[in-house]
C-alpha cells in the first residue's frame, strides 16, 4: 500500500492499495515461419506470458509446456484456420495479473517449413506394401487400421506450399510413436524417393519389435530440412492393431469355450449381438500356448459379439468366420 500524508493536523493520511509486478518480458528471439500455426518465444520473464497476440490472430500457451523452464514457450493459435502469412508480425502479450503489454517491436518470419497436403488434423493415409503373412481372419478394410504384422507401410506425401520444392540432399525423415511415454524408443530409418520437387514417397520397414511397440498406437513422422527447418509432426491415420485367431466356439447349455490365440487382444464381450457390452471373461492359457476363455449366460451362440483392445470402434465382430 502507498501512503500519502497531508499538511495540517486534521489531515488524515491517505492509503492506496498497490500492486506491484515485475518489469515486463523482454523477447530475445521469436521462432516463427510462414505458414507456422504456432510461434514459439524466448524471453526473459517468459514465466508472464498467459497467451498471445499475433498481428490480431489469438495464440495459447502449449499445455505441455506450461511449467517449462527453459525460456522458450510455444503458443498455438486457437483457430486451427490461422496461419502466418505476413514478412513480419507484431505480438501483444497478456500476462498474469490481467496486465496487456503491447511489444514494441515487430520480428521477421523466416521462409516456410517444409509442409505436406494433409487432413485437418495433420493426418496423412498409408498403403499397406506387405500384409502379414496369414490373412487376417476379420475384414476391417473399412477402418483406418492395420495389422500388427504389418511389415512395410509406404506413404506418398506432397508439398502444401508453393515456395518450396523436396531436394534429397536436403531432407530426412524422423519418426516418433504417438503418446509414447518414452522419447528414447528405438528409431526407425525410413526410405524415401523424390519423385518430383512436388512429391516424395516415403518408405516404413518394422521388425517384429519395433510392431510390438506399435500396438494400439499410430505412428508419427516429420520432415527435416537442412535449409528450411523441420515440418510440423504428421500422423499415418491408421492403428495399428492385434486380433484374436479364433479356433472354435463350442456351447453346452448357457456356457460356451472360446479357443484360439490371443484371445487378450479381446477388449469387449456382448451376449446379445452388441446391445450390452462388458469386459471380456478371464483367458487361460495353456502349455501348447493356446489360448482359451469360457463365457457364461450365453442364451444364443450366434449373438456372441466382441470388440477389439486396440481398436474398440469398429462394428461388433462375430467369434466365428
């Protein structure tokens, strides 16, 4: 609180409440190029910074860094629409405290990344080149899966952009698994052919650990550019899942005995054809490294439905062919 005393002795001192705060931030570079949805900032006094302004286009902070320490943080734009297009932008900050600071400032945006066509969630189709070697025993051509076995994946990829061209000398590929826990998982080495300065194929080989540390998930790869940096993260839209080989299903009165293998990779059981769900009955396994499951007030075998672990959304799958 400030005081403010008067002359005179009937004057009676006046108190006025104050807030004080740091000196606002000071940026030392902004990470931004054409086309960016996002820009990143480093700055001192960052830890400020609630969201951003960019020439009148609104940018939140990244959750994922919200308690970072490192000086830099990312802000997103809340309308996936937007982009940078300008040479040059201007940034007002909102800081904590309901404070706005207008930057003096404006700063340069670097040539554009590289980009690829891609749906609005920045996800790109694959092309199955090997499908495991026994035909699955369920179609699921119609979902965006794949089968764990999946040896080679390839995806055909353009350019969004109009201010750059692929050039081999200049590009690899890095790749991640999506929500991975663990950011040292074994990498993959991904080929790639330009077939154009428009276009590049690009080529995915797994071995049988690298597909386990697929199940379930989807993966994710971006384009490095010597010259113009790296593109955003693109996800293949297909999940990559694990199905039941199921051998047979014999019923005697209200119990039946499912057997096969990989009966785990079943998530959900129905009884009556898919209108009520529950979790799947315990599975046992036996020396010959069959699996079997025993499945109680069955009232009509032919209504016995049951969903994948990996990939619950399909529709509900028959135990037999």
């Amino acid at each position: 609180n400030l005081e403010i005393q008067a002359f005179g002795n009937a004057q009676q001192p006046q108190i006025i409440p104050l807030n004080l705060y740091p000196a606002p931030p000071k940026i030392t570079k902004l990470f931004v190029h054409k086309g960016d949805k996002q820009v990143t900032l480093e700055a001192t006094g960052i830890e400020q910074i609630t969201s951003v302004i960019v020439d009148g286009k609104t940018a939140n902070l990244l959750t994922t860094e919200q308690y970072s320490s490192t000086g830099k943080r990312t802000f997103v734009f809340t309308d996936p629409g937007d982009r940078i297009l300008s040479k040059s932008v201007s940034i007002k900050m909102h800081l904590d405290g309901n404070r706005t600071y207008k930057y003096p400032d404006e700063f340069p945006v670097e040539p554009s990344r590289p980009a690829i066509e891609s749906d609005p969630q920045g996800e790109v189709v694959a092309e199955v080149l090997r499908p495991a070697a026994v035909k699955p025993q369920f179609d699921l051509s119609e979902y965006p899966v794949a089968p764990i076995e999946t040896n080679v994946i390839t995806v055909k990829v353009k350019t969004a952009l109009t201010d750059f061209s692929f050039q081999t000398e200049n590009i690899t590929i890095e790749t991640r698994i999506e929500n991975s826990p663990n950011p040292q998982e074994p990498l993959l080495d991904p080929k790639f052919e330009v077939l154009d300065s428009l276009n590049m194929r690009i080529l995915f080989n797994f071995d049988e650990n690298y597909q386990q540390l697929l199940a379930g998930r989807r993966l994710q790869f971006r384009i490095k550019d010597a010259i113009r940096g790296d593109s955003d993260w693109y996800t293949i839209k297909q999940t990559f899942v694990r199905a039941p080989k199921i051998g047979s299903v014999i019923c005697k009165g209200e119990e039946c005995t499912i057997s096969g293998d990989g009966l785990d990779y079943i998530g959900q059981i129905s009884l009556d054809g898919g209108s009520v769900w529950q979790p799947p009955f315990q599975v046992q396994l036996a020396q010959t490294g069959k699996s079997s499951m025993i499945v109680t007030g069955v009232n009509d075998k032919k209504l016995l439905r049951f969903k994948l672990r990996d990939y619950p959304n399909t529709r509900p799958l028959f135990f037999q062919r």
